[in-house]
C-alpha cells in the first residue's frame, strides 16, 4: 500500500528524532523503490549534506570490513555516531545483499550509535548500488556523525565511491604485484588514502614501497596522498589512518 502524505510526514518525524526503526524503513522503501518513496523524498529537506561520507574500496579479500570495524570502534570511542553502508553482491537466489559485513562487524551490533546497513548491488556497476545517493541523503538528514561506504570490492573501473565520498580510502593487501599494475590507472588514482592492511604478514614493507613509487610517478595531486600500514584485527594503524581521514576532511573544508 502506497503511502499517505501524512505517513510520510510521520516517518521524517521519526527519522529525525532519531530512531533507528525508521532510518531502517526509509532506506528500504528507497533502495527497494517501494510505493510512495518518491512521495517521502519530497518530505526530504533539501540542503547540503554535512555529514562526511568516508569511503573504503579495494579488491577482495583485502580486508575492508575488519579495517572499517576497527575504524568505527575509534570513532565510538570518540563519541562519534557512525553509520556503515556495505554494498554486498547480489545472491544469486533472493537478489539480496549477501551479508558478511554484518558478521565482521558483530561487536557493535548492541551500539545504538552504530547503524550497519548491508545492500545489494543488484549488478549495477561501479561498486555501489543505484540508489546510493538518496540513502546517504536520508542518513545526513537522520544526523549521524560520520558515514562509512564499503564498495562490492573493486577493479580496475569500480571507482564511483570516488564521486560520493569525501574521503577514499583505498584498501590494499601485502605482496598484491601485478594487482597493482593492473590497478593502478583506474581505481588507485581516486585515492586520498592508501592503506596497506595486514601489515603483520611478509611483503607488507615492500607493497608500500611499491605503492609510494607509483605516487610519485603521477602528478602533484597525489604527492599529499598518505601510505598507510595497518593490522585491522589488532587495530594497528588504526590511529594514524583516522588522523588522515581527518586531515584529509580538513582539507576540504
């Protein structure tokens, strides 16, 4: 059933006094596109955002989930609200997100001031999902302090978070080689930050290398683009990457 324009109202109301149910409800009518969520974005204010939208990419496996866990548990420490958006492939059978981000990211699921959402990518290209603009318009309206895009898990032409997010954190693993030539003039030239995660494991040091040689191949835009070493499950790193995220947000500002 389509709904009213009372109902509508009603639910900005709630979404505004900050309720978690129907921050819930409004990103499923509009990442679902469900009767009546045209009519509800219209109850949308329509200003600037102001919550900043940091956004992890990188290949699979790379560790983005662990590393963005342990990022939001700084920034809980910080007092800081944060709400995730983990685009997830698409199951093959329902169409839904398939949701192993959720999983990685089990000990903030009792934090009312963590919102994990997983989507499906539903095949759209880039990395994200098609809606994605109007979820995070409803997430800064809702008045969260930080938003965290994870992307599918990119290539080489995945780079749509780069359009989105304020901050890119590009997500890389020790001894990648030839991943990075393959890499490099597609998704590794939107970064702001470079992260090199299980930094714990053999050819951490030299990735990194790797990675500051590239940089310094490219044009003066990325000279102030930082290399940073990080172990996400023991949280090393995890200091110096939010202090870049921060400096970076400065930056912009």
């Amino acid at each position: 059933m389509m709904p009213t324009q009372p109902e509508s109202s009603a639910l900005l109301t709630r979404l505004l006094d900050g309720e978690l149910a129907a921050l819930a409800r409004a990103i499923t009518m509009i990442d679902n596109e469900l009767p009546g969520h045209a009519a509800f974005l219209e109850t949308v204010p329509d200003k600037p955002r102001t919550t900043p939208v940091v956004g992890f990419t990188g290949a699979p496996g790379v560790g983005k989930s662990t590393l963005i866990n342990a990022y939001t548990a700084l920034c809980r420490s910080q007092d800081r609200s944060v709400a995730v958006v983990s685009v997830d492939p698409s199951s093959p059978i329902s169409g839904g997100a398939i949701l192993g981000d959720r999983l990685r990211m089990a000990e903030h699921a009792q934090d009312d001031g963590v919102y994990i959402r997983s989507l499906a990518s539903r095949g759209h290209l880039g990395g994200l999902c098609r809606n994605i603009d109007q979820v995070i318009r409803i997430i800064d309206t809702a008045g969260w302090d930080v938003i965290v895009l994870e992307t599918v898990g990119t290539g080489q032409s995945e780079v749509e978070v780069a359009s989105i997010a304020d901050v890119k954190v590009v997500v890389n693993a020790p001894g990648m080689g030839d991943s990075i030539q393959a890499m490099k003039s597609g998704i590794l030239e939107i970064a702001d930050i470079l992260v090199v995660n299980k930094a714990d494991l053999p050819q951490a040091g030299q990735t990194s290398k790797e990675l500051r040689a590239m940089l310094r191949l490219r044009s003066n835009s990325t000279a102030t683009v930082a290399v940073i070493e990080t172990v996400a499950t023991s949280h090393a790193g995890i200091d110096e990457l939010s202090a870049a995220i921060d400096a970076c947000r400065s930056c912009m500002e």
